[in-house]
C-alpha cells in the first residue's frame, strides 16, 4: 500500500524506530488513555494481535473504573484484560496507545513505566512523553498508524485485527466525515475490508444498536440544552439524578456530543456529566467543535486535559456555571 512518505508528514519521532525496538523485546504492557474510546481501545486490541502474532509475550491494561465499557464497544473481546500490574511490569516494555499526556494516567505504575515507555499517537497536543516516541497529528487516528507498523513489521492483518483497526479508524473519523480523513485513510479502510472486516456488522455495533435507558438519557440531554456565549456554545448537563432516574450509567453518555455539534450557528458543543464511579473529579467535559474555526483541544487544556482540534476533553470539580463561565473566557 503507498501513501504520501511519513517522512514528508509532520510526525515527531520515528516509526522505524518503535518497529525495531518491538523487534528487539519479547514482553509489552499496552494501555490507553481513561475513559477509552474506539480509537484507544481499536488501537489496544490491534496491537495486541500483531504481538500475539509476532510471537511476543504481550498484555493490555485497563483500571477496573472503565467498566463496564460503552455499549457501543461491548462487542470487543477485552475480556482477558488486566487490571493490576503484573507482577513481571519491570521486563516489559509500556506502549502507550492513543494517549496525548502521561499526567492524565490515574494509575502511578504506569506513571513510573516498566523497562521503558513508548507513547505512539496521534494527538497534536501529545506531550512527547516516554523513552521512545511516534506522533503523526496528520493520521486520521492512533488505528491508522498502528496499521503502518504492521506493515513495517510485516506482521499477519487477520480479521480480527483489522476489525479493531476498523472500529478505530471508523470513529474517530466521525464514520470518514471529520477532516482528519484523508486519501490514505480510505486506502487503510479498504485494505482493512480486504482483510475480511464485516462493516455492516462493525457498523451496525456501533452506530445502531441503542438501549432503551439510554434514549431515556439522550431525551434527559436534550431537554436540559441551552446556548451561552451569545449562541456560541450550546452545552447540556447530564446528572447523578439522570443516571438513576433513566436507569442508565456513565458509559451512556458516549456519542450524546454529536447530537448538539450540528446544532446550526453555534461554534462549540459540550456535555457536561457528572462522574459517579470513573473518576476522582467530579465532572467530566466532552467538548466538540461545530467546525475549523474553534481549536476545543485548547478549552479542554486550560481544564488540564487535552484532545483533538475539533474533539477534546477534561475533568474538573468546578460548577457548571464555573464551566460556562471559563469556556466562554476561551471563546472570546
């Protein structure tokens, strides 16, 4: 498969040099940022194959507070994931997947690595954390790149893999309709059908399969919108008391976002929620930009937490009218 060269794209880092040192270990931890989505957890499990496959000895980590999982990700097989340390953290080599800030990580032994830390990603904002890094902003999605290190591995794409690959690439791309997508994304995409990926299936999981708690949740959203920042943000909050009255939870809220980001003239969308089980903050920020003109990955780090020029997201203990108050400070 040809693309434009990685090195005309504005990676920081080097690929050839992730793929040698995977070459050159025998046992990996592989983790992902908090409150996964199908980037992260597509790009845990297609790394995961292709180590298995190399013949690698190779483990995922996830803290035990990101379950249960999104309905829209229950389908993926992480059923054998760990949730403490192994014993055996200081042979193995950390990747980092999808993760644009080590500060972010709850978890300190993560913080403190095993043998050495490599950070491959695709956030703009990514700190360069670890001993080694790979950070392309221009790929489409962590899925994507970890595709590009199979093929410089010359490692098996099976169909498991490229389904995990495909739920990445699928969702952070907003099904290939953000700008992130570009020609070589589609090309990724069509090796990865090639590879036996069941879209209508994978999409059907995704995009089509909701529980009735959590129509109850998105009306709850949607009956508490309102506009700030004379029509620039249009936010919503969603409370403890929706969860328990909808009979709904934390992981329901995933995809809510993207039924206020059309919402026309406005420039920023964000749902506020509160976190009951996920976190130590008491309130969790998702954040979308309704185009190119509002970089939201600043709002969420003046929050402390980071993302995507058009996606991003934060926690924090402050009110909602504090969150309305600062957002509105950075919109101007």
């Amino acid at each position: 498969m040809t693309g434009s060269p990685r090195e005309q794209r504005s990676a920081r880092g080097d690929l050839g040099a992730v793929a040698d040192m995977i070459r050159e270990n025998d046992k990996f931890l592989l983790t992902t940022h908090e409150g996964p989505d199908g980037d992260a957890l597509g790009s845990l499990m297609a790394t995961q194959g292709m180590l298995e496959s190399l013949g690698k000895d190779s483990v995922m980590f996830l803290a035990a507070k990101e379950f249960p999982l999104p309905t829209e990700y229950r389908h993926m097989a992480l059923e054998n994931v760990f949730h403490e340390a192994p014993a055996d953290l200081s042979d193995r080599v950390v990747i980092f997947l999808d993760c644009g800030n080590i500060d972010r990580m709850p978890v300190d032994f993560l913080r403190e690595g095993g043998r050495m830390v490599a950070n491959i990603d695709h956030h703009h904002d990514n700190t360069g954390f670890g001993d080694l890094h790979y950070v392309d902003p221009e790929a489409s999605s962590t899925a994507e790149i970890v595709f590009d290190l199979i093929e410089r591995l010359d490692a098996r794409l099976d169909p498991e893999i490229a389904r995990a690959l495909y739920v990445g690439i699928v969702t952070d791309t907003g099904k290939f309709m953000y700008d992130s997508t570009s020609p070589r994304t589609h090309r990724v995409a069509a090796a990865l059908l090639d590879a036996g990926v069941d879209v209508d299936d994978v999409n059907s999981r995704l995009f089509e399969s909701m529980p009735l708690e959590k129509v109850a949740l998105l009306g709850r959203a949607l009956e508490s919108l309102r506009t700030e920042c004379g029509g620039k943000l249009i936010i919503t909050y969603i409370t403890e008391s929706d969860y328990r009255e909808t009979g709904s939870g934390e992981e329901m809220t995933e995809g809510i976002i993207d039924q206020l980001r059309s919402v026309e003239g406005v420039r920023v969308a964000a749902v506020v929620k509160d976190q009951v089980t996920r976190g130590e903050a008491a309130r969790r920020i998702s954040l979308r930009a309704a185009d190119g003109s509002t970089d939201v990955s600043k709002i969420a780090r003046s929050f402390g937490g980071g993302g995507h020029v058009r996606a991003a997201g934060c926690s924090t203990d402050l009110t909602m009218e504090e969150i309305v108050s600062r957002i509105c400070d950075e919109l101007g």
